[in-house]
C-alpha cells in the first residue's frame, strides 16, 4: 500500500521504478531505452511487456518478458507493428495490445487478430510461450479491441467496441442493466464511459460524449440510479446549440454494404437541402465515429451538412473490409465516397449543385482526386496534408523508411509498387491530372 510503479525518465531512457508515496524512496526495477513509450506488468508488480516505438513514430515494436534471472529481465522481441499516422495515441491502434494481467502468473488479457481471423477480439495470452491460449470476446462484423476489468481483482468485466455507435457488454447482467439506462439517460446519442469507480463499485465516474454532448463528466450513484452533472472538459460550448449527427446506411455500386455519419445544422428542418461538404476520413486505414466533432460542429454552424463516409479500406469493420481497398486510391475507395453522395442526392438530403468535398491526409488525397477524376461532382475543393504524386510518395517512405521496412512493405500492399505500376499509380495521381481541374482548390 505504501508503494506505486512508475515509468520515469533516467539518462535519455524510460524506465520502470517502484516508488515509496509517503518518503518518495525509489528503486528501478527495470531498464527501458531512449525509445520505450511505455510498461505493462503482471499481478505482482513485474514487468511483462515494454513498447517501443521508433524515432519517425511509424512503427512498434514489442518485447515481452521471458525470464529475470540474477534481478535482470531477459527480453523477447515478440513483434512489429505499423502505426496508423492519424492516431496520436500509439497504444490506441495496435492491432497486438496488453490490456490487463490475466488469472495466473504466466497469462495477459490482450486484444490482437490471430493468423486467420477476420475480426479483431479479446483473448488470453500466454507470454511466456507467447501462445493465445483462448478467445475471450470476439463479435462477427466489428474489431473488439477495448475490455474494462474490476479495479480490485482484475477480472474480466467485459467489453466496448464500435458499430454504428458505442455498444458495451458486460458479463455481469446487473452492470449491463445500468449501463444501457445511462445510454437511455443520454437519449442514445452519446458515447457514455465508465472511467473509475469506488472502492466498493457503488458510484461511478462516467465520462459522455457525443455530437449534442461535448465531453461530460457525471457521479453515478448505482443504488439510486441517479447521475450528477460536475463538469465539461469544453466550458465554452456550454449552452451552445450543436447539431445532431444521422448514421446513413447505403449501398456502394458493387453492392457493398457502407456506413456514413450525417450531420446537418441544429436549426435545418427535414426540407431543407444545405450546401453539403463530403469530409472522408484520413489514414485511409482509420474510421469516423459517432463523437463530438470539433471541426464537424463548427462547420454545421455556418449552415454547412457534413457527410463522413467509412468507405472500403476503413479500420474496425473486420480485415475483409480493409482489405477492399487494398490498391484502390482513386477506384474503389472514391467511387464509395460519390455512391455515398448519390444516395443523399437521391433521398432528397441534398442539392447536386451544392456539394464540395474537404479532407485531410488521405481524405486530402481524395479530395484532390475528386477534383481531378470527377470535377463536376464538387464545387469547391479543400486538401490538407493530402498526397497528390503516389509515386513520389512511395519513393519518398522508401527512402525514409528502408526497403525492408515494415512501413515501407505496409505502403506498397495499400498504394502499389512505384516502379511495377508506376503507369497504373500516375492515372489516379492528381498531380498528373490537374488539366482537369474546374473547381477551386
């Protein structure tokens, strides 16, 4: 009780430390490197797993603990992983993350898609054989990769993950109970979290987000199913009227099933047809959620509707759907951005000759690729970040990354081979089509 764990910056390295809370006494209890980001332990306190990440942030690699002999940690690389640029949070979009100590000495509760399988789940992992022992929670159609275990024992309470919106499922039916009414609370238009909770699970921290809710903080008192508003990590939006945000379902031309978000101004009646900004997603392996949206509110604010389609290629709809848009810059993976805006054309959503497209990253390339391969669409174009020569671009990770790079080998299985498809890749490169162009950019 006297005592925490710490990483901690020692001669250029992180570090883990065991802490005394009351004198400040310290003791390292394991050695890290000047590229260590972050430590996960097990029941006792030792440590398990140590990431790495690389000086360019473009690629993980984890080590796991394989034996500590004479006080010193022997460590086994267990893999490499590429990161996803949009996502600053490096530990949020693993496709292999440590979630909490399992129920022996030897296993991990981990989220990872195993050889084979579709989707991404909770298992357990045995790290000393480096071997998944057994499926905890998988869910057909979604990647699960979020779990929630009890402050106390450690054991596994259940999981949240995205479909259309936030969905929980708990193994305990009384906490799943509670926190289906906080959605109801929350006129299920919000993402509600639990953060922390007492010592006896009797209050609850919860954290709400969503369009129409910009990041609240409320007590929930279980015994009373009451909850108490204390605070918005947003105080200048308070009373602030915002608009509400529409899941759309629509069907792409080669029969693919796809989800957009839809937000129109808070004072729009069901008539009205706003002028329209298309706003894909960066990455392009990333997705849109239903959330509160800075950029996407103020937009609606000046009386703009915003539809974010999660086109092929997008994350957490299964390896399948990323898959999709394997090679499909400027194919596929725009096609499904204008299927998307043909269907709001169709249901009435929108007027035709009100429509511009913004993006940044990936949504900048499509965005300049909508300018070229498809001018009459758009009426404005807005590219941040936005690669405009696929060719050089690949040239250029190359050159940054090494050949061999899992980087670099990740770029040419999404985009191609600049020297193999070279002619294939300059057709859908806007750079090389900018004759085309009879828009503002």
């Amino acid at each position: 009780e006297e005592h925490i764990l710490m990483p901690a910056w020692l001669n250029g390295d992180l570090d883990l430390f065991k802490v005394n809370v009351n004198t400040g006494a310290h003791e390292r209890i394991a050695i890290g490197t000047g590229n260590t980001y972050a430590w996960f332990v097990d029941k006792q306190g030792e440590p398990t797993f140590r990431m790495n990440v690389n000086d360019r942030r473009t690629v993980v690699t984890i080590y796991t603990r394989e034996s500590r002999e004479n006080g010193k940690i022997k460590w086994r690389k267990t893999r490499k992983i590429r990161l996803k640029r949009e996502r600053k949070e490096a530990e949020n979009q693993l496709e292999f993350r440590p979630l909490s100590p399992g129920p022996t000495d030897n296993t991990y509760y981990i989220t990872t898609r195993p050889a084979g399988e579709e989707n991404e789940g909770v298992y357990l992992y045995d790290f000393e054989k480096d071997e998944i022992l057994e499926a905890v929670k998988t869910e057909p159609g979604v990647d699960v990769n979020r779990a929630l275990f009890d402050r106390d024992t450690g054991d596994y309470m259940g999981v949240y993950y995205f479909r259309d919106r936030l969905t929980f499922e708990m193994e305990d039916e009384e906490t799943q109970k509670h926190l289906d009414a906080l959605n109801v609370y929350f006129d299920n238009a919000a993402n509600v979290y639990p953060v922390d909770s007492s010592e006896k699970g009797k209050k609850w921290l919860i954290y709400a987000d969503g369009p129409t809710q910009p990041g609240t903080y409320h007590v929930y008192d279980v015994e009373r199913t009451h909850a108490r508003y204390i605070g918005t990590s947003r105080n200048s939006l308070t009373g602030k009227q915002l608009a509400k945000t529409d899941i759309i379902k629509y069907t792409a031309r080669d029969g693919l099933e796809i989800t957009g978000y839809l937000t129109r101004p808070a004072r729009a009646l069901k008539a009205d047809q706003p002028p329209l900004l298309m706003m894909p997603h960066g990455g392009p392996e990333a997705r849109d959620y239903i959330e509160y949206n800075h950029q996407v509110q103020f937009l609606a604010s000046l009386g703009y509707q915003v539809f974010q389609p999660n086109f092929r290629g997008s994350s957490g709809y299964g390896k399948s759907f990323a898959d999709k848009g394997r090679r499909q810059y400027g194919k596929a993976m725009q096609t499904d951005i204008e299927d998307g805006l043909m269907h709001l054309v169709e249901t009435g959503l929108v007027d035709p000759e009100r429509v511009c497209i913004i993006g940044y990253s990936y949504g900048g390339y499509a965005a300049l690729a909508g300018a070229t391969l498809t001018p009459d669409l758009y009426k404005c174009v807005i590219a941040g970040a936005g690669p405009s020569d696929l060719v050089k671009m690949l040239k250029w990770e190359r050159k940054e990354e090494g050949r061999n790079s899992e980087s670099y080998q990740y770029w040419v299985e999404q985009i191609g081979d600049p020297k193999l498809d070279k002619d294939a890749l300059m057709t859908v490169s806007p750079a090389h089509l900018a004759d085309r162009v009879t828009s503002p950019v």
